[in-house]
C-alpha cells in the first residue's frame, strides 16, 4: 500500500483536517507479492484516520499536576485523574515526566518505572524503546502487547526449530499447496489479500479449516473455489469444542502414525525426540478425540489421508499446517503449536519448498517488534537477555557496561497485574512498578480481565501514553504526549515471512506530534544519560545502530540499511527476509553463497538444510490435551469465544474513527445459536448479558448458525460496556506467557430492562479546536 496526496495543499505537508476533507491522502494498492494489488477496507480507509477530528496534536497534562509555571505539583493529590486534560508544551510534559520518573526510581529503585509496547511501532522504535529501558531507566519491566499475539507462536518454533519467523518461508508459497490445514485463523476477514493463497488449495479441496465457528475462512473450505472449474472437490471444516484443538492435532498424529503414512526417512534424518511423540499420541484414537472434541472420526481420518496425500513424500504437491491465534491464545497455546509442528515434521513438510509449519501473525509489525528488545526477555536481533555473549554484545554496541543491564523481566500479564504502589488488597505493596510509560497500545480494551487493568492502570503514581488519538488508556493517563502515525513517519517494519519492508512519510504530522525516537532521545537527556549513551532521532541512523546490535543473533540485520532496503525496491528485487547477515556466511543454511565482498541476497525460506538448533535436527516434543483454564460449569454453562470483525482493528481505536467502517458495524454483537437464543430465551435483536467469574459485558444478539449451539462468539473491538475483554481470563500459558482470550466460561442471559448503574468518568478535554470529545464511543462508560 502506498500513500499520495490528493492536491498541493497536501503534498507539501498541511494538516488533513478531517476525514472527510477533499485535502486528504488518497491510498493506493501496491502490487507487492503478498498482497498483489489488494487491500481490505481497513486499508482502502486508512488514510481517514490521518485526519481524525479528535487527533492529538499538543502534550497534555492533568490539570492537577501543574501549578505555577507549569512545575508538577503534589502527584498523589487525591481524584486528580477526575481533573481535565490541559494543553501545555513540550518542555512542560517532559520536565515532568522525568522529574516523577527519577523521584520515582530514587525512592523505590529502578524497576519501579515499567514500559509497555506495541506490535504496531517500526523496528527503530521497538528497539529505542527496549534500548531507552535498559540502559537509562535501567528497569527489567519492559513487554508489549505482542505477548497477546504471538508468543506461543513463538515458544513453539523456538523451542522446536531453534528460532522464530512466523512464516519460515515467503507467504506466495501457500499458492502451490495441494492441502493447507488452517488452524484459528479467519484470514478471510482479517487478511482478505491473503486468501489468493488458498486458491490452489481450495481447486484441489485441500483446504481444511479448524474452528468452532462457521466463519468466512471456513466457508471457503465448506464451497468448492469458483475458480476451480467442474472437477473441483470440497476442502474441510472442522468444528471441535472450544479449546479442544489440542486434541484435534493428536488425533491427526495418531492417524498419520497408525496408517503409516509418516515421512520415515525425513523424520531419522531432520528430528529428534520421534519415538517419545509417537508413545504420547497412542492413545488419541479418533473415536476418543471425537468424545472430547465433538470432531467426526471419520472426519479426522479424512483430513489425515488427505494431508498426507500432499506431502512430498507420497507424490503430493506441498502441505502446510499453519496456526493463528484462535489455537494460540490458550493456557495450552505453546503445546498447540508444538502439537501441530509435530505433525507438519512427522510428514516431512519444515525445511522442503512448497511445504512446512508457519503462524499468521496479527499486528503490522508482529514480527519486527519482538526481534529487537520490547519482550520481557530479549535483546535485540532476538537474543536472549540473560545470554552472557548477546549481553556483551549489545552492551558494547550501546557503550555500557554489560552488568548494568538488567535481566529479564515480567511478561505482559504478569507485569500488569504487578503494577501500583498499593496492592488490589488496598494495602501498599513494596517492589511494585509505580510508573507505566505505554507506547502503542491501548491496554484498557485489549488486555484480558480488562476490569482488573482498569483497576491496576488507575492505581499508579504514573501514567504515561504515548498516541495520536485520545484511546480509552489515553483517557486515564497523566500525561499523553502526541506521536507521529504510520504515513508521517520514516522506519521500517518486518512482514510476517520475515521481510524487512520500507515505511515512508506521505504527509507531515498536524500540530506538535512528535515521533517516539524525539521523545525517548528528550527524556533520556533529561535523566542524565552520558553522552556516550547515544538516542539518534534519525531513523536511518537508529536502523543502522539497530543492525549492528543484531548482528550475530538469530534475527540478523546486519546486512541491510534504508539505502539497501531502497535500493532493492527501486530494482523491483523481491526483498530482503532476514536472517540478512553483513557478509556471506557459509554456515547460513538455505542461502545463496557468495564471496566475502558480495552483499548477502538474505534468506527467503529457513531450515532447507538444517534447522536452527545445535545439531541442526527440529526437536519433537510430546505434549497433551488438558483443556482450558475456564470450563464450563453449572454457573457458567456456555462456552465464550473471540475474535475480530472485518471492519475493525484491534481496540479499535483507529477504525471507530472511520466513518464508512463504523456504519458497517456500528456496536457490538454477540453471536449466539436459534437454539441456544430459544431455550435461554433471549430473541434476534435483544440485548444479551454475558457474565463469567471476571466481570459482565452488554451488546445485542445476533443469531446465527454459523455458531455451535454450545458456544456464543464476540468480538473484541468495543470499550465500555460492549468490552468483551471485561469478561476474559487472565490465565496464561506457562511457557510464553500469552493469556487466554480465546475462550472462557460465560452465563448467558437476557440483559435488565433498566441498564444497572456502572461507574463513570468524564471524558477529559483540551481547550481549543484540538478537542477530544468529538468521538462517539470514546464516550461510552467504562466499567471496572
């Protein structure tokens, strides 16, 4: 996607002043090969959000902080979140923030400051934001909303490839593909320009879908492809209890396994750990993971044989199992995937072209963002930070002393339950993070056991968020300083198939928003960082510091630059996938050699000749169903699942301000079955109250057949009332960390009459045209 001005006035920069301006940038479709030409709506509509009527344009601060000439006040003075949002400069903001963060850290120590990212910011910025937190706050509590997105993903390929790209191999390849067996994945409404993939797929009917829903990815599976002519067979969807998918895998293991479909001869060569696998999947029969999964025997055999009839090893043109976040987003997330690559390696398919195991990942930077330092445990080019070599490494491209840097840290769930001077028990609480800086993410609506975050978020001494719209998160800080979006800045992102790609500026940033690489080089002179200690504004430089800082590690970027980056796209070269080390490496498998000279070409498919791990063999590590955190019960009878609509994005605090896509879905819903609606009661159209042990959320019933009787689906792009995240577990898997918002044990209900009374806030505003009350639902209530 590219982005270019409409007339003059916006092409030398002016400010879009609001969407509907015939002054605003037209977006074009940019013929690149994952998406050929092809945006979805929120695409097609992203230049809107350029020209937000409520868009932050000048640091803001809570009335209450300030007095005299803008010198902070008494920071624990009683109701001051109750205080307005006042407009004051950036001098004012930054004073502040760095006087309290230093008051702060003197009193309690250093991990008294906390740090909270986003999937969403370039690579330069990830990787100044985890720099800028362990080298001048110096604090170990830094992590980011990707733990919400790919980290189970990631603790699977890590630990059984020895590294973590999402996509081992460039997305095109999907096309070629006799079978591809998708599992929690609703491409079709997340990723529309992805689903060309499938086609070949799909011709073949091949294409097998594991949901609990009927959605728009499984009905591609249910029809036969358009496209596909006269001979063209039906794919498969499967629709297995929710949080049972674990099962499911297994059960598609033992098929393989017991009808000696196996690629034997790959798995002596490339695996390890076959034989322990193979005993833990014995005894998940298709018939034993039908009573649990509700999925048919016959069914799992079919999808097995089909599988197999694609690998390679039986004459097929390429299979691929790949996994999204409907499987990951479970307090069994990690063992999901690694069930699932176990049974892409018992068939030979990681490391051959045409074939493998990969996870579509959510955010448009899910990938580069946890390469280069915002995860609880990582330094950048993705090294662990309690690695002694990748300490030494980093610290001396940094200029510090490897001992000053701290260790690892909390992961997401953890580090947000852990945050506030006094406990949820009201008591004060020692150790705690009294301070948040939030970059990129709007935790009040995203996080799971959303009311209990609410609750943390308000008891800091701090809190600082850095957006360009007043987000519900952006409402509750202290200070909220304006940042720079995606058209007005210079960076670069990394694609899930691990291609670097250039992020250009189109239009200039309207009033006083600042680019983050600004404001953490502004705050880490005002902490005193050394001179040494270096916070380049310049994007280019920051890449390039970036590079250095992986080189070694597992996500080299040590090869590239902007000028590379550019040069090769002004060539019409197919792009760069890291590992791109600064010179050839013989050792690299899968790769073009080259002399010592000659620019490394970077890797497009990983693990053709070896995988990532010592001995270069992908470890299969046997796991097991248990079940989700949340069962059902008798006070809970009904399974909850969520996900996303095609129209918004995440939280939504972008896609809400977009008039065409709010008209399309204007409020939440809840998907419940005829069925189930009559026997509870509750009519097409009502409105319907979920309730679990966390909370209770609000919104209208829809009712549909594309839901199991047993199992109603919200999506997760609302706040208030309609936040489904108010009602989700907090529990996390125990190897990545990554909670489970993918099911939950729910009540389900007609809704009161008369709306019970939930607390409210006035809605902050700023004096002048800059107002931040001009979006409906940022007015809506939220509940705690």
């Amino acid at each position: 996607m590219s982005l270019t001005p409409r007339t003059a006035s916006a092409a030398s920069g002016t400010p879009v002043p609001s969407q509907a301006s015939a002054d605003a940038p037209e977006v074009q479709p940019r013929d690149f090969p994952t998406n050929r030409g092809g945006l979805c709506q929120k695409g097609w509509t992203s230049a809107a959000v350029l020209g937000a009527a409520d868009r932050i344009t000048t640091p803001l601060v809570r009335r209450s902080l300030l007095t005299g000439a803008g010198q902070p006040a008494d920071p624990a003075a009683d109701g001051r979140r109750a205080d307005p949002l006042v407009p004051v400069s950036w001098e004012t903001a930054l004073d502040l923030v760095a006087s309290r963060l230093a008051t702060l850290a003197a009193e309690s120590g250093p991990e008294t400051v906390a740090v909270f990212g986003g999937g969403g910011l370039t690579n330069e910025k990830a990787y100044a934001l985890g720099k800028f937190a362990r080298t001048v706050l110096r604090t170990p509590n830094i992590d980011y909303n990707g733990r919400f997105c790919m980290a189970s993903a990631a603790a699977g390929m890590n630990r059984s490839f020895g590294v973590d790209r999402g996509l081992p191999f460039p997305l095109a390849d999907l096309g070629g593909a006799q079978a591809v067996l998708l599992l929690g994945s609703n491409v079709a409404e997340t990723m529309p320009p992805a689903v060309q993939h499938l086609a070949g797929a799909r011709a073949a009917g091949g294409l097998v879908v594991v949901d609990p829903r009927r959605s728009a990815t499984a009905r591609l599976a249910e029809d036969p492809a358009p496209a596909g002519g006269p001979g063209t067979a039906e794919g498969v969807h499967l629709a297995p209890v929710p949080g049972t998918d674990l099962a499911v895998l297994l059960g598609l293991l033992h098929v393989v396994l017991a009808e000696g479909l196996a690629d034997q001869e790959y798995l002596e060569a490339r695996t390890t750990g076959f034989d322990d696998v193979a005993r833990s999947v014995a005894g998940w029969w298709p018939e034993r993971v039908e009573s649990v999964a509700g999925v048919p025997a016959a069914d799992l055999r079919r999808v097995a044989r089909l599988l197999a009839a694609a690998a390679p090893v039986h004459g097929g043109t390429g299979a691929y199992v790949l996994t999204g976040r409907g499987v990951e987003q479970s307090t069994q997330g990690t063992a999901t995937v690694t069930a699932a690559i176990n049974l892409a390696l018992a068939l030979g398919l990681p490391g051959r072209v045409g074939s493998g195991y990969g996870a579509i990942t959510g955010q448009g930077n899910g990938q580069g963002g946890r390469e280069h330092g915002q995860k609880a445990d990582q330094l950048p080019g993705y090294r662990k930070i309690d690695d002694p070599a990748a300490r030494e490494h980093v610290a001396a491209v940094w200029g510090v002393d490897p001992e000053t840097l701290p260790g690892p840290g909390l992961p997401a769930v953890q580090l947000l339950r852990s945050l506030g001077a006094v406990g949820p028990d009201g008591a004060r609480a020692p150790g705690r993070p009294r301070a948040l800086l939030v970059h990129g993410s709007n935790l009040v609506v995203s996080a799971p056991n959303a009311g209990g975050v609410i609750d943390r978020l308000r008891s800091l001494d701090l809190l600082v968020v850095c957006d360009f719209v007043p987000s519900e998160t952006a409402l509750l800080a202290d200070v909220v300083l304006p940042v720079t979006q995606w058209a007005e800045e210079e960076g670069t992102m990394t694609s899930l198939e691990g291609r670097v790609i250039r992020r250009r500026a189109a239009v200039r940033a309207p009033g006083e928003a600042r680019s983050e690489l600004w404001i953490l080089a502004e705050l880490a002179r005002r902490l005193g960082a050394p001179e040494t200690l270096a916070f380049p504004t310049d994007p280019a430089v920051v890449f390039d510091e970036l590079a250095r800082a992986s080189a070694g590690g597992p996500a080299d970027y040590s090869g590239l630059s902007h000028a590379r980056l550019d040069a090769d796209e002004a060539a019409g070269g197919p792009g760069l996938f890291w590992p791109v080390p600064a010179v050839s490496d013989p050792q690299l498998p899968g790769v073009t050699r080259g002399s010592g000279t000659t620019p490394h070409p970077g890797t497009p498919r990983l693990f053709l000749d070896r995988f990532a791990t010592p001995d270069g063999r992908a470890r299969m590590v046997p796991v097991d169903h248990v079940g989700p955190s949340d069962d059902v019960r008798p006070a809970a009878p009904f399974y909850l699942v969520t996900g996303r609509v095609l129209q918004h994005y995440q939280s939504g605090a972008q896609t809400h301000r977009v008039a065409e896509l709010e008209k399309l879905v204007a409020e939440p819903y809840v998907e419940l079955h005829p069925v189930l609606g009559f026997r509870i009661g509750v009519p097409d159209g009502a409105r319907v109250r979920l309730t679990s042990a966390r909370g209770r959320v609000e919104a209208t019933a829809r009712w549909t057949d594309a839901v199991r009787p047993d199992t109603v689906f919200m999506p997760f792009h609302w706040s208030g009332a309609g936040s489904v995240n108010q009602v989700t577990t907090d529990a996390t898997d125990p190897i990545s960390g990554m909670p489970e918002f993918k099911v939950c044990a729910v009540d389900v209900s007609m809704a009161p009459a008369e709306a019970e009374p939930v607390e409210t806030r006035a809605t902050p505003a700023a004096p002048g045209p800059d107002k931040l009350d001009q979006r409906g639902p940022v007015q809506k209530e939220l509940s705690t």
